[in-house]
C-alpha cells in the first residue's frame, strides 16, 4: 500500500502574519463611514424581518439608505480626487 503524504510543509501563521498593515488600517478607516451606515440599514431591516414595516420602519430604511448612498458616494469622491488612493 502506498501513503499518501502531503508534499508540503505545513503553514504556522506568526503574530506578524495575524496583524492588519498599516495600509490595510488606513483603508478600514476611510471606509468607516459606509461600514456604520452599512450596519445602520442593515439593522433597520433585521427591525423589519418579523412583521410588516409601518411607516416609522419604512422612513427608517429610507433614511438608512440615503446615508450609505451618501457614504459611498462621499468615498468615491475622496478616490477620485487621489484622496483615499
């Protein structure tokens, strides 16, 4: 019978592999603003999921939508001026 090893060595992250980059740091950063309104509209449809939105629920989703659009929009416009590059 023959053995099926693996031909490779096997791969031990370190603390230094486990750590975001300084880059990576600042690009989380500039992308804080459409992650929380991101949540926001995420938390105003979980809110919604069990019962059929009322009218609050539905201004709330609407407001939610507009600030992420707003977020995105806003870091776009920071890409296109080199600002986030």
């Amino acid at each position: 019978m023959k053995l099926i090893l693996p031909t490779q060595d096997l791969f031990t992250a370190t603390a230094i592999d486990l750590e975001p980059t300084g880059a990576e740091l600042d690009r989380i950063e500039r992308e804080l603003p459409v992650i929380s309104a991101e949540v926001e509209l995420l938390d105003a449809q979980i809110m919604t999921l069990d019962r059929t939105p009322n009218e609050l629920d539905a201004r709330r989703i609407r407001r939610a939508r507009r600030k992420v659009l707003a977020a995105r929009r806003e870091l776009a416009n920071q890409a296109g001026t080199g600002d986030a590059a």
